[in-house]
C-alpha cells in the first residue's frame, strides 16, 4: 500500500482544513489517478477493438492537452 506523509493544517479552531503532501507523494498519487483512467478507457472502448496500452495512453494525452488548452 502507498504510504503518504502528510501534515495537517489546522484554523483558529484546531479544525483541519487541508492537507499538504510531498511532491513525491502528489506525484505518485497523480500516476495512480491515470493508471486507473487509462484502464478505463480501454475498457470503454466502444467497438470490439481493445484499446492497447500505448493506445489508451496516447489517446489520454490528447485529451489532456485539450483539458489543460481550456
């Protein structure tokens, strides 16, 4: 399991409201986040044709240059 470092911050009232991780951590997570699209995204493939690995994550990039161009 991902072990992550976190350190919480706090407001007047001892309440947590927010969390800050390492980069590392954030970056791990971020790969994770993507595994799990990727997967899903050869899975939904809508004809009989599987997306392959390299498939499914060029076709994420695209969609990502188009969510980050928005």
């Amino acid at each position: 399991m991902l072990e992550i470092s976190k350190n919480y911050v706090m407001d007047e009232n001892q309440q947590p409201i927010a969390v800050q991780i390492s980069i590392a951590d954030f970056e791990k997570i971020e790969e994770i986040l993507e595994n799990c699209g990727l997967v899903k995204l050869m899975a939904e493939s809508e004809s009989d044709e599987h997306l392959t690995k390299e498939e499914a994550l060029k076709y994420y990039q695209c969609l990502k240059k188009k969510n980050v161009a928005n």
